[in-house]
C-alpha cells in the first residue's frame, strides 16, 4: 500500500497530491482494533483499582464541598459541542465521497472548516485567559504515574500512582493529539482555501510551489484520516460506563462530590472557592 | 520517471461476442478495465500514456450493442452505431432529424465513421490540461489549472462549475436530452434505465467522471421515445473550424407548437458545463408562449442566469444566450425587424 | 529586352503548359516513399526525452535502469555530439559557430520540448518504456514567454546570456562597413516607457536596430490623418504534414540520411556542418518531403540525432517524429508586436510611416523577421518618408524560422488594417487607396545603403489590382456590403502582399544521351511546389526535345547534382530557370556546333527543334541521339571532359563524374539582374459574419498574381491559392497556446492548434495571373510561394473590420469568441497584446 499518492506536476517533478485513501480505512481499522482491545483488556483482565483508604483529610475536604462539582464552563461546553459538530461535517464531507456516497460536499466541507477554525481560536483564547490553561497538559507527574500504572498492571511492584488532576491522563493525550491533527487540518485548509471559490480570497492555486501545496494535501488527508480513529476512541470512551460521568459533565457541566473525589486529586484539581457553579439542588441521576 | 507522449503501453484486449462477456471481463479487471468503443477518446489517452488500464474491452464485435431498432414508436440505437450510421439511418432523418443533425455535426467525416454514439455521449473531458496529463482535479489531484488567474480557459465552463472547470465536449448529448432519451446501463446488478439528463454528471457529484457509469458499468443502448417525433427541431454548433472542432457551445431543442404558440419545449445546450445543461427555466418559461421575438429574448435572460465566466470564456455567456433565441426562433438570425 | 531564345513569348510548347509531373503518380498511388516508409534489417527506433520546463539546467541524468532494459542499444546526449563547426561560404569567408546554438540535444534545455537525450532501442515502445525510466534532475531557471515581460524592469531573461538580439556598439575609429553582426544581450525599458503606452498601445522602448529616408516628422505634420494603431500577429507552426522523421546508417564510412527537405543539394553541406564531416562522405536521400514551408530548407539539425545513433550501434536507425514533437522541434514563425503611426493624405497617400516591432524571437538563432517586415511594408506600400525601428526578443518558446513569407507576411498584416481603416475614415476606396501607394516598375526599398535604396526588377501589382478588382466585381459588391440580413451581415476586402521572387547564379547540369533522351540533374528538392520539375522543362523546351523523353534525376546527393538555390524565399522557379536556361543554351550550342563539326558549315546555320539539328532552310541534319554520339567521339566540352570555369565545384565534381555519357549541356546562369527580385499578389475576399454568434464564412476569394511568366499554370495555381490558405490559416485559427504560469504549451495537437481544414476555406477561391515576364530574367518567370500568404491573411481581416468596424479586431487569429466578446464590450477585448493566449 502506498502511503502517499503521487502526481507527475506539469515540469515533470514527482510530486505528492495527497495520502492514499486506504489510509482512511487503516485508520478506521487501527481505531476500531483499539476498542476492541481495550474493552476487552477492561472486561477480562484488568483489576479493579484498589479503593484507596479514605484519610481523614480528604473526608473533612469532601464535607466542605459541593455537591457537584463544577467541571466545564458553559462556553467550554459550547466551544466543545459547536467543535464537535463541525468536524463531524468535515469529516462526512471529507469522506464519505471517498467511499462512494456522492454528493456535493466542498462548499458544506469548507464552511465547517471556517466554523472549525472560529471555535478553535475562541477556545485558545478562552483556555488562556479564562480557563487553567495548563491543566489540559500532560506533565511530569503524569509521566511518572504513568510509568506506575503500568508496572502495576503488569504485577511488578510500584508505588500508587496518584490520582488525577482535572483532567486523566488519557484526555490529556487525546487533547494533545488533537491539538496536533487539529492545527495541521486548520493551518493547512487555512491555504486551501486559496484553491476554491469562497468569498474570501482572490483564487490563487499558485500561492506555493506543486511541492509545496502537496505536502500541505498530505499532511491534510492525514490529520483527517487520524481524526477518524482519534474520534473513534474519543466516542467509545465517552460511552464507556466508568466514563459517563465524564461525558455528562460536557453536557451539564459537572460531575457529582463523590466522583470527584474518587477519581481526582483535590491538590491537583483545587476547587475555586469550593462551590459549584452549576447545579442547584437537583440530583445528578435526575438531570439526565 | 520521464514523460513521454508517445507509443501505445501494452494492455490485454479482449473483444467480446456479447454483452454478457464484456459484463464478465469488466467485472474481473474492475477498475483495471477500459471500455473501447469506436476508439477516438481512448486511443488518445493511451497513445499519450496517461490511462493505463491493464484490460482493454473492445465492444466492436458485439453485435448486439450495435444497430437502429424500432421500439414501440420510438427507436433504440445500440450504443456502438456509428455516428455515420445515426447521420443516415432513414428513421432518424424522418423523426428525430435533431439527432441526425447533432451526429453529423461532431468532427469529422472520417471520425464519424469511427466514432459510435455511445462514446459520442460518454466521451472525457478535452480540457487542455486534464488532457495533458497535469495532475488536476479531473485527474484525482488537487488543482484547477484552467481556473487559475493565469489560466487558460476559453474553451470552459460558465456554468455548474466546483473546482473542475471542463466542460462536456458532446454533441449529440443535448440533442438526446433535448429528445428526452433513456439510456440503459447494464450494472453488475442488473439493468437500469435513466434519463438522458440524468446520464451526465458535473464535478460537484464526482469531479473525476462525466457520467454515472462506474467500473463494471455498461451503456448499452439508448433509447428514443416517440414523444417528441417529428416535433420542430433546432441544432447548432459553434465552433472555431467548419469541421473537425469541438463546440464552443451547442444548442439542441424540440418543440411542439399550435399555431403561433409554443406548446412545449425541451432545450439544452452543451460546452458550457461539465454536463450537458438542460433549461428547465426556459422550459417552462415559454411554453404557453407565443413564438416570437419577444419570448426569444425572454429565454436568452433566463439560459443565462447564474453563469460565472472565468478570464477568457465570457463570450460564452451572450453565445449561449443567443443560441438560446435561436432554438426559440428555430432559425438563424434576428427575424427581419 | 531582347535576348535571342526568348521563353517569353507566347510560341513554347513545354512552358506555360500543364503537364503530369513526374512524381504525380507515386504520390497518388502510395508508393512514394516518404523518410518514414524506410525499414532496413535490424533498424533500430528512437524516442526523445524531452525538457518538461521551458528553461532549466540538468543536474544529474540517471539512465542505468534504461540501459538495464533488454532491448536497449544506446542512449544519446550533448557530450555525445560533434562540437558546432565553423562553415564557410562560397567566397571563403569563415562564419564562425555560435557556441550557444541549437544542437539537437541539450543539457540546458531552453524550451519545454527540446530534447534533452535519445534512447535507440529495438522497437519503440521499448525507447519509450526506457525514456519513462530515466530519471531526470533538473534545475528550473527563470523563463519569459511574452517578449513584452523580457523587457520589463527586473523581467526574466530567456537565455542566461540576455533576452535580445543586439549589435555591439562599434569600438571607436572603426571603419565604415557593414554593421557588425548581432549578439545575445540583455535590453531593459523603463518604467516610463511602458507607462507612456494607452491601454491596448504596444509600448515603445529602445530598439535595438534602426533605419530611416525622407523626412517622417515633416510627413506626420502635413498628413491630413495619421493613425496610431498596435496588432499582434500569431506565432504559428509550420504544421507540415510530413514531420521531421528521419532514417539514417552508415555504410562504408558514409552516413547514408533519409529525410524530409525543401532543398536537396544543399542539405548537404548542412548535415556536414552539424556532423562535422566531410560533406562527400554524406549521401542525402529526400524524393518526397510532405512539406516546408520554411521549415526544412536544409532539413533541420535533429536529423543528427538517428544519424549519430546508428553510428553507435551499428545498425540503421529511424527516429519517427510525432505530432507533439514536431510542435516543438518543427519550427514556427514568429509573432510580431506592430506599432504603425502613418500619415496620409487626404487622398490617402502614406506621407510618412513610423514602424515600431518586437520580434518573438524564440530561443536560439536571430530571426530577421522584424527587419523583413520594415522592408516589405517600405516597398509595397511606398511610404514617401519612413523610419522602422525593431527588436528580436529572446522567449523560451519553441525555435523559430523562416515561414512562407517571413516578416513580409506580418509587416503586411501590421500594415493592411491600418490602411484599411485610414481609406474608410478618408471616404476613398480600398481598392483605389491601395492602388496609389503601390509600387511600380523599377520600385524602391529598404533601407538606404551607402545612399541609395535597393530596387524591385519589375513589378505590375497596379495590373494585378486593376484586373483582380474587375474579376471580382469589386464596385457591384462593394454596392452591397454592409447591409444587415438578419443576424449576418457581410464585407468586403483587398489586400496588396508581395515577397522575395527569385535569387541569381546557380548551375544547370543536363546530358542528352545516345539514347535521345535528356537526363537532367537536379539538385531542387521535392516538397511539392512543384518547382523541381517545372524549372527544368526550360532546358527542354530550348533543346526541342519532349518532356516524355526528359529523364529527371533528383532526391539524392550522390546521383551527381549541380550547384542548386536553397529552396527558401521563392527563389527556385527563378533562379532554376535561369540555371537550367544556362544549360540548354549551352547544350544547344554544342549541338550546333557538333552538327556543323560532322556536317560542315558554320553552327550559326543549324538549328535546333523537333529532336533534330540541321540546316536552316533545309539540307542535312541528325537526330539528338546521334548527335550524342558525336559528342562522345569530340570529346572535350562537347561531353564533359572539358568544363567551363565559372561553375561552382560541386557542378564541376558532378560533371566528371557524368563525363563521356552524352552531349553535356553544364553552365552557371551568368545572365544579367538588374534589381531584386520580387514578387506581388493583390487578394480579394468577401466574407459574412453572424453578430449573434461571432462565427464567420468566407465566401469568396481571388488572388490576382504579378510573378512573370507562369511556367507551369496548375503548380502556379496551387501555390497562389495553397499558399493564401496558409494566410488564411493565420487570420482565422493558427495560434499557439502556452500557460504563463508554467511557460508550456497547452496546444500541442491539430484540434488545439487548429490549422484550417478544408471545409474552412473560401466556398469560391480563384486565381489569376498578370503574366507580364519579368525583364531581367530570361524566361521572365519569378517565384510565387510566398506573396500570396500576406494577402491571403490581410484580404480576411479587411472584410472583416469592413463588416464589424475598426473596433473589433487588434489581433490575429479572429475567432468567434473574439468578434463575440469585442461586439458585447464595445471595444477589444481578450488577450491584449498578450502573445499565445
């Protein structure tokens, strides 16, 4: 399988035009193989954490807070969804034509690409100023949790990894990548825009070199292939059980005292003022 | 890898007795596959080495796809009659003589004796860069060479364009919309029967093919039915030479009148889109009209709203839309004031 | 004049006459062999790898996976090809080799298409599959298509040496003499000078040539009009039938070439300049040429490339040219960017004419085109004052030469418009306007040389417009132009055209055998003009002898030929006539003398007809094919053994070798010439144009032709009227396409370039002869080739601006999208002064 297609450009130079499209496939492939381990790997062998012992500080933080805790913002939540959204129509526009479904796509493709681009730009100003901007970030203390995860799933002696901070580390990785794939599809279909009738710029097809604007398709197709199997994972982890309280925290913006506290670490993730934002006196189970 | 335009690359040929065959050997080399019929598009391709296909299906020996039928009161051409043929064959000079005039008017004698209406209908692209070789839309790449601000592009299109901007070379295709013809389609699942309209396709549906035939697809014939026999017919071509050009941009209609009025009227027009375009607008407009001046210059407005002329083809805005009067007319020129 | 033997006069039996030529039937029949009908045992074929980009330079060619390939004998490139020899004319003089000339091959290619290498192989889709497998490294280098964008400011050169053709400044205390000769250099305009232009006006910067007579500003201000009009006129291929296919082997130390050519003997010395051989080691074989036009007046250079192919393998080669390949290595005239300001008269005499032109020179050799225009335009159209400044700018577009009419065919169409125009704004008529301006009898051109202007030998085109305007009933038509009938409205136009008709000084070789027939050599090549056999038949006609019993030997350099023209200018009807005059004159006075040596008497008392020498007025006489014999036994001049002294030595070389065979008639035409010759044609055309779809027939045409003495009226008629197509090709379709991004073609193909067919040729077409002999040649007869081409272009665009206005039209080819667009707008629209949109 060639990973690349490549084109004769009109002097003659060996030039890519963009990734092969069984890449898509691969990528569906890889992504739907990772479900499938893992849930199985979840179902069959992994151990149930240990409960870790209650201490006494931690009880007496749970009795000073709320009883849900605040989590996403609404513009966070908004930014998330609207995100969403569009690059679910990216990536229908993008591929279904690939595989066969024919309709006319480019003029939705790049208006949700627009869309994509605005919500991603008020994410990172609103992430920089308004939101613990690097409380998304994997850091050294993920690392080593990591590493001690890992030997303890494979029986060796480590110590207790800590708990999580705001984010798990796997919804640190998953933002990273994201971040990546998402800063190549934006730069890149950015200049793409270029080649198509849109309002906004004057057509020029010859802004870079055949080189150039190939290696821009490449990395293009390619963000967009990875996105299939990113978003993928992203799904199936949002409908995981043990993750829900996760998903619905996108929704209504916070998870319930006893999630927090089982699952994050009050040092890492400190509570601004201790009181929610969200949510008055409704139960969680009923807000569904 | 150096370029070179010349020589024939090898390639399998089959030659098949019937339809059933070619289905078969079709359905083996999928994509791989290439449909020959009277040879004019294709032996260009491969003699330029551009397509490559590792099966080339020739359809001359099948007797079946080849030949004029009646079919209730209409006809059925099979697909591999020559253009020659479609030009002399008594019933479509007595009933369907936009057919005739549309077939005689494609290339040239010697092509047409070559060239089949099927291929006529189902030919490629003759974009100047897709044909060349350069890596375009058209070609499964990512440019629109004739749609960039140095482009080349008087022979494009100015309507119904996404990316690709070629336009549909066929001459005889309007006049078969025009004629509101069916064309049969054998698929791998069977037999389908669409519209002549429906036949083409533009760049927005699927910008590396003209039609919907897919691997494995087979036009088999087309057919006429007898609601626009001997209706009032206009055909025209403009084109650079007097024989041996593509249109610039070419006009088909029918019309049925009473009296002075126009009845009803389908028109279309080709060279302006990467399909042949079909006036439903204009249709509908001047039926119920009465046939003069007036409607005439009526429809020209209407055939031209929404083109979009690129750098070098905007003649072909005020082309089509007195291509258009004309068709109204059903003559050539201005009525005497 | 009066010359004993006169052919002028209406009492000959072979000139003036049709007859079937001798390479008619083959030609019907298909068993003329063209270069590429050859095949040899063990011939090897040949595919080229051609540049992608317009200007590059090669880094690094990789061929080892080609060579790998079964089947693949040898690859060729530039490091394989003789270094460019120095030539040497006639008179001794060296002309030194441009060490930046076209080669065949190259490692800095400077058009996209010129070959870069040769792969020969065992049949072609082996050299094809092998040239896909060659990986080629190319370094793009800055490109220039349009001449104008060479000489901006900052604008791309076409050569790394310049981007025009000029002469060095003169060192200082530098003798008078001829100007020195051109070179590659780079000329810049400002700014300003491309500022000062209107919108649609060619901008005028420093020229790099210049010339002028008569007072042209003083002109200007008593002109009673002047006009400033710009026209571009199309780069257009020769788009021969025949492409430049060539077969070549070596036997014996001797490349054995079979090609096209326009001229046989002196491709010759051609090939042996470019193999850089001795040119009696080179057997040239060309008896059928599917056309020149210029293109292959001594073939064209890439004919080395199977030559020194079969040299390396030891085996024959064909290197079979295809249609996109012959675009780019089949020559091409190129455009001319015209700026004309002209002074006339109320009664529309041009007081004085300011002529401004680039040149698309192309990427190698100067053409001269821009100066060939300032001298066609100053002698047919007679301007009483006239300055002419021009420039031949370097692109990296496909090589040019000469084409029917070279320069002479633009500068017409520079110019037809502009008159045209000035007649319709003077209320005078086409045909009467045309008709003061036109040159006369011992008519003036050029530029002055050393004080004086060159002179026409004869010319009659007030005749050829008198008669033509009568034929075409121009005064009834013109009564009815211009009226609308429906959508189609028609005009009328008349266009005066005239180009070189004839050169001086070449051999005539003729033996008449014991067998009693004539076997005459002939060095013409066969490109069918016709010319190869008509110029002969005037030996016969002086020898009295029928052409059935005329053996013609041509279309190879080791059948003994004479020193012949090269077949370019239309030179050959005149001066192959002139030669073969030379030689029957010299073979029918050793007939005298032969009869009265066997007979007695004086030779002054024998006369030479019907096959027989013998007495005036009765008493004995021989047949031809005795008086052979008696040549034979005289020996000496008589059958060879003696030659004259004047003849080139290649006559003398081919003379020997026919010595003692026959009665040798050998001589070089030494007969006087007073002037240059020319020829003219006055064209006429009606054409009618739909306003609603831009698309326009040409309904009728006349070419009226002044050449002489029409030698042979169907070749005479074929030509007049080919030759106005090839006209009309321009003013209707020939174009050239190239994307400006890339600077590469995008038309490479008939249906792209669109040479006329002919169901685009005028439903009538018509020709006529003034047929008054020319004075200073002794058959009287000038070449007719080319004058026709600007004629047959200019007599289309005047009907056309006649029926559309001056408003339309500001370039050639009109098309319909042109008239269209221009009709909509108001004005001229498309492509500006843009070259090859």
């Amino acid at each position: 399988m060639n990973f690349i297609q490549w084109a004769t450009s009109p002097w003659g130079e060996r030039v890519p035009i963009h990734i092969s499209w069984d890449l898509l496939w691969a990528s569906a492939i890889a992504g739907a193989l990772f479900l499938i381990v893992h849930a199985i790997y979840v179902g069959y062998w992994a151990k149930p954490a240990a409960e870790p012992p209650q201490d006494s500080k931690q009880a007496a933080a749970a009795a000073r807070l709320p009883e849900r805790v605040a989590r996403h913002s609404f513009g966070a939540r908004a930014f998330h969804w609207v995100m969403a959204a569009a690059m679910f129509v990216l990536l229908f526009t993008a591929f279904l034509p690939k595989v066969g479904v024919r309709f006319s796509w480019l003029t939705i493709h790049w208006i949700a690409g627009i869309v994509l681009t605005v919500s991603v730009v008020y994410h990172i100003i609103h992430a920089s100023f308004w939101l613990d901007f690097w409380s998304i970030w994997p850091n050294s203390q993920d690392l080593t949790d990591a590493s001690r995860r890992l030997q303890r799933a494979l029986g060796k002696p480590a110590p207790p990894p800590r708990k999580f901070g705001k984010y798990p580390l796997e919804n640190k990785l998953f933002h990273l990548a994201v971040f990546f794939a998402g800063l190549a599809v934006i730069f890149t279909g950015f200049f793409m825009l270029y080649r198509v009738p849109t309002p906004f710029f004057t057509r020029n097809p010859y802004l870079f070199s055949d080189m150039t604007w190939g290696v821009m398709y490449v990395l293009h197709g390619l963000a967009g292939v990875v996105f299939v199997a990113l978003i993928m994972a992203h799904i199936y982890f949002a409908v995981r059980p043990e993750k829900l309280f996760l998903t619905k925290s996108m929704i209504f913006g916070w998870i319930s005292r006893e999630k927090y506290l089982e699952h994050h670490d009050p040092e890492r993730w400190p509570l601004e003022g201790g009181a929610p934002q969200t949510g008055q006196s409704k139960a969680p189970e009923a807000a569904i | 890898m150096s370029v070179i335009h010349d020589v024939i690359p090898a390639f399998e040929l089959f030659q098949p007795a019937t339809i059933d065959d070619a289905m078969m050997l079709l359905d083996r080399y999928g994509e791989k596959a290439w449909v020959l019929a009277g040879g004019l598009d294709s032996l260009e391709w491969f003699a330029d080495r551009i397509k490559r296909p590792k099966a080339v299906v020739d359809l001359s020996q099948i007797k079946e796809l080849s030949g004029v039928r009646s079919d209730g009161g209409g006809l059925e051409i099979g697909a591999t009659t020559t253009l020659t043929e479609v030009v002399r064959h008594r019933l479509v000079r007595e009933k369907y003589s936009l057919l005739a005039e549309a077939a005689e008017a494609a290339a040239s004698p010697q092509i047409r004796n070559q060239g089949t209406l099927g291929g006529n209908v189902s030919q490629d692209a003759r974009c100047w860069y897709y044909r060349a070789g350069w890596p375009c839309y058209r070609a499964g790449g990512n440019i629109c060479y004739a749609d960039a601000p140095t482009g080349l592009n008087r022979e494009h299109a100015i309507l119904d364009a996404e990316r690709c901007v070629a336009v549909n070379p066929s001459d005889t295709a309007p006049a078969l919309i025009a004629l509101d013809a069916k064309m049969v389609v054998r698929t791998p699942g069977g037999e389908k029967v669409v519209d002549a309209e429906d036949y083409f396709i533009g760049p927005a549906l699927d910008i590396t093919r003209m039609n919907i035939l897919r691997p494995g697809d087979l036009l088999t014939a087309i057919r006429i039915p007898a609601t626009w026999a001997g209706a009032k017919f206009y055909f025209e071509k403009v084109r650079d030479r007097n024989v041996w050009d593509f249109a610039l941009v070419n006009v088909a209609s029918a019309m049925t009148t009473s009296g002075s009025t126009i009845e009803q009227m389908r028109l279309a027009v080709n060279g302006v889109a990467a399909h042949p375009v079909r006036l439903k607008a204009v249709e509908a407009a001047v039926a119920g009209k009465p046939r003069n001046e007036e409607t005439a210059a009526v429809a020209g407005q209407i055939a031209i709203q929404g083109t979009k002329p690129l750098q070098y083809n905007g003649y072909k805005v005020p082309l089509m839309r007195n291509l258009v009067k004309r068709a109204i007319r059903g003559v050539a020129g201005e009525e005497a004031a | 004049m009066t010359m004993s033997n006169d052919l002028t006069a209406n009492n000959h039996k072979l000139v003036g006459k049709n007859y079937t030529t001798p390479d008619l039937l083959a030609k019907i029949n298909g068993k003329a062999k063209f270069a590429e009908d050859y095949r040899a045992d063990g011939m090897l074929f040949v595919k080229l790898l051609l540049s992608p980009v317009p200007h590059g330079r090669v880094r690094h060619i990789d061929t080892r996976a080609a060579l790998r390939m079964p089947g693949v004998k040898a690859i060729l490139t530039v490091d394989d090809l003789p270094e460019p020899a120095d030539s040497v004319t006639d008179l001794g003089q060296v002309i030194k080799a441009d060490r930046l000339g076209e080669r065949g091959l190259t490692m800095e290619p400077v058009y996209q298409g010129e070959p870069i290498l040769a792969v020969a192989a065992v049949d072609e889709l082996t050299a094809a599959e092998a040239i896909e497998k060659i990986h080629l490294d190319i370094e793009p280098l800055p490109f220039v298509i349009d001449p104008l964008d060479s000489l901006r400011p900052g604008g791309p050169n076409a050569r790394v040496q310049g981007n025009v053709w000029m002469r060095p400044a003169p060192p200082p205390n530098a003798k008078p003499g001829p100007p020195p000769p051109l070179q590659r250099g780079v000329l810049k305009w400002t700014e300003e000078d491309f500022a000062q232009a209107k919108e649609g006006q060619l901008p005028m910067g420093q020229a790099t040539d210049q010339w002028q007579f008569g007072d042209v500003d003083g002109g200007m201000k008593n002109a009673a009009l002047v006009l400033d009009e710009t026209f571009v006129t199309p780069n257009a291929s020769h788009q021969c039938l025949e492409t430049r296919t060539t077969m070549a082997y070596w036997q014996n130390g001797k490349v054995f070439i079979h090609t096209g050519t326009q001229s046989t003997y002196q491709t010759g010395p051609a090939i042996a300049r470019w193999l850089n051989m001795d040119p009696k080691d080179i057997v040239f074989i060309s008896e059928y040429t599917g056309g020149g036009f210029g293109s292959k007046i001594t073939g064209g250079v890439s004919l080395i490339v199977p030559a020194l192919l079969a040299k390396r393998t030891h085996a024959p080669v064909m290197m079979r040219i295809s249609r996109e390949e012959e675009n780019f290595i089949g020559r091409a005239r190129p455009s001319l960017q015209g700026r004309m300001k002209i002074g006339f008269s109320k009664e529309g005499r041009i007081l004085a004419l300011d002529m401004f032109v680039i040149c698309d020179n192309g990427p190698y050799e100067q053409m001269f085109d821009a100066a060939g225009a300032g001298m066609i335009v100053s002698l047919l159209y007679q301007p009483l004052a006239m300055r002419w400044r021009g420039l031949s700018v370097l692109t990296n577009t496909p090589p040019r030469s000469a084409q029917s009419a070279p320069g002479g065919m633009q500068g017409i169409t520079l110019m037809e418009p502009v008159l045209a125009k000035a007649a319709r704004k003077l209320g005078v008529d086409q045909v009467a306007i045309r008709r003061l301006n036109a040159p006369e009898g011992k008519a003036e051109f050029g530029a002055p040389m050393g004080g004086r202007r060159g002179h026409t030998t004869s010319c009659y085109i007030k005749e050829a417009l008198d008669g033509g305007a009568k034929q075409f009933n121009w005064d009834e038509r013109k009564a009815r132009t211009g009226k609308r009938n429906g959508s189609k409205v028609r005009g009328l136009g008349v266009s005066m055209s005239t180009f070189v008709g004839g050169s001086i000084g070449y051999d005539g070789l003729i033996v008449l055998k014991p067998d009693g027939r004539l076997y005459i050599q002939s060095g013409i090549g066969n490109h069918g003009t016709e010319s190869l056999s008509d110029s002969h038949r005037i030996s016969a006609e002086l020898i009295g002898i029928p052409w059935e019993k005329c053996e013609l030997i041509w279309g190879d350099t080791s059948k003994n030929l004479p020193f012949t023209c090269a077949s370019g200018g239309s030179t050959t009807t005149h001066a192959m006539t002139r030669a073969a005059h030379a030689a029957g004159m010299d073979a029918k006075r050793k007939l005298q003398e032969v009869a009265a040596k066997t007979l007695g008497g004086k030779p002054e008392s024998y006369e030479v007809a019907n096959e027989r020498v013998f007495r005036k007025g009765g008493g004995p006489g021989m047949s031809l094919a005795q008086a052979a014999q008696h040549a034979i036994q005289l020996g000496g001049i008589y059958d060879g053994h003696e030659l004259p002294k004047d003849i080139n030595k290649a006559t003398a070389a081919s003379a020997t070798a026919l010595a003692g065979q026959g009665l040798m008639g050998v001589a070089k035409d030494n007969y006087p010439h007073d002037g240059a010759t020319f020829s003219f044609v006055a064209s006429f055309a009606e054409v009618e144009v739909d306003l609603e779809t831009g698309k326009y027939h040409i309904l009728d045409f006349l070419a009226y032709a002044d050449a002489g003495t029409v030698v042979h009226p169907a070749a005479f008629g074929g030509q007049v009227l080919g030759r106005s197509m090839l006209g009309i090709g321009h003013a209707i379709g020939q174009k050239w396409v190239y994307d400006p991004h890339y600077g590469v073609a995008v038309a490479k193909r008939f249906h792209h370039t669109k040479p006329p067919t002919i169901l685009d040729a005028p439903a009538n077409m018509a020709w006529a002869a003034v047929g008054i002999p020319d004075p200073e040649t002794p058959v009287g007869a000038r070449g007719i080739g080319e004058p026709p081409v600007g004629g047959g272009c200019c007599a289309i665009l005047n009907a056309l601006t006649d029926a559309l206005g001056d408003e339309v039209i500001r370039r050639a080819p009109v098309t319909p999208d042109t008239i269209l667009a221009s009709l909509e707008a108001g004005k001229p629209v498309y492509g500006g002064l843009k070259a090859d949109v």
